[in-house]
C-alpha cells in the first residue's frame, strides 16, 4: 500500500522488526527494490460485495499504485485478472456466482464425459475378454478333439 493511501485514509502504521524489514522487501515490476516503511491491517468492501475485507498491507515508500495485492491474496480471494487490458477487474458477488455456477456445470458436464469414456472402455474390454474366452475354448476343443481320437498316435 503506498504511503499516500495510508495518509489520506488515516491508517495507524506499526512498525517492522528487522527481520520483517528484509522478509517483505520486494523488487517491482519496474526492477526497483521496494523496502516497507511498516504495516498496517486495513479494512475495505470490494464494490458490490457486503463481505469486509481485511488484510496487512505492508507501506510501500513511493507511490504509482495505491496497493499491489499478491497472488496469495488474489488467488486466495478469486480475484478475477483480465490481463488483456492489463487492469485488474475485481468481481462482484453476482459475477463471481455466475462463474461458480459455470465452474460448476463445466465440472458435471465432464464428469458425465468420464462416466460415459470409463463405460465405454469397459465394454470393450467385456468384448476383448469374451473374444479371447471363445478364441481359447475353440482352441482348448481343438486340442481335446484331435487328442481323443487318437489318428495321430503312431500305429506298430
């Protein structure tokens, strides 16, 4: 979060140990080392969502972005990218509904596929196990059939 942000919004700032100093020390995009100035937990409501939200954002010692959220926070909170624009969408309840329910008929309409490509395969593996039981018992009546008579045995 930059520091502007935290001002403007009158965000109480803890200080960092020396350790969280050199953990959350990060290089931008821009290749620019960004060292935290603190912490702080701020609270916020992503439009059209009645959920709060609240997360630590570490102080950023420049500004350029009010915050960069991390892909443990974006994923975590399936935050939609639409990278295209290069712009960062955020979903609202009833967009993130849509998809679930979309996630959710995409997950049964392969299911369904399995289920039919897994009872397919049995059955022709029911085919193949009766191909070889006939092609056995043809072969075991052969040999049971040409032993029996004995036209083959050597005469004296």
């Amino acid at each position: 979060m930059s520091l502007d942000v935290v001002e403007r919004m009158k965000i109480p700032v803890q200080p960092l140990s020396e350790v969280e100093i050199h953990l959350y020390s990060f290089v931008d995009a821009s290749g620019n080392k960004l060292v935290p100035l603190g912490k702080a937990n701020a609270t916020w409501f992503w439009k059209g969502s009645c959920i709060p939200q609240t997360h630590v954002f570490y102080i950023a010692p420049r500004e350029g972005h009010d915050m960069i959220l991390g892909a443990d926070y974006i994923f975590g909170n399936k935050i939609f990218i639409e990278n295209k624009e290069y712009v960062l969408p955020l979903a609202t309840n009833k967009e993130s509904k849509k998809v679930k329910a979309q996630n959710k008929l995409d997950q049964a309409a392969q299911a369904t596929a399995t289920e039919k490509r897994i009872a397919q395969e049995d059955e022709q593996r029911k085919r193949d196990y009766d191909a070889f039981q006939k092609a056995r018992s043809s072969s075991a009546q052969k040999d049971s059939g040409h032993g029996a008579s004995g036209s083959n045995a050597p005469t004296k």
